[in-house]
C-alpha cells in the first residue's frame, strides 16, 4: 500500500472489506481518489487527512469520487478501515 503502512484484511462480505492499518510515525499515503464510499475510525495516535487531525475514537467518511491529497501519521496509528476492494481497471 505505502512504505511504513502495514494492512491486515479482517474481513470480506457483500462487496465490502474490513482491515485494520497500521502506520508508522510520519508514514504516509500518496495522493488518492475514492471509488467508492471509505470508512475509517481511529483506534489509536494520530491520523492527518487533507489537514483534518484524527484521535482516538474518531470516525471519518470519504465519499465516492473525493481525492485525499494529503494523508499521513506523525505519531504513528492505527485505524479500521471498511472500503470495496481494489479492483485493477479492466479486472
């Protein structure tokens, strides 16, 4: 997924996807769109989505066709996430 970003698949059920993400301190994502709906909630550190700091007990919905710019964890976290799974375009 990223350097320093560690993802675990949960769980897969009616087209959706649950994963815990862990991330190390100053641990990022690249500039990304949503195909879908995403879900996350930080269970623990800290989260910076587009400038926004998430804490514990936090919960985030990004919407279909938003684009984060800016994601990452100065502090390391981890958070669970609920998505659809990445499907390669044409697959």
């Amino acid at each position: 997924m990223a350097a320093g970003v560690q993802v675990r698949d949960v769980a897969i059920t009616g087209g959706l996807e649950l994963q815990i993400v862990r991330m190390e301190p100053g641990a990022g994502f690249p500039r990304h769109a949503h195909g879908s709906p995403e879900f996350i909630y930080i269970l623990e550190g800290e989260l910076v989505q587009n400038g926004q700091r998430l804490g514990p007990g936090w919960a985030s919905v990004s919407g279909a066709g938003t684009v984060d710019e800016d994601v990452h964890s100065d502090t390391g976290c981890t958070f669970l996430l609920v998505d659809r799974p990445f499907q390669p375009e044409g697959g």
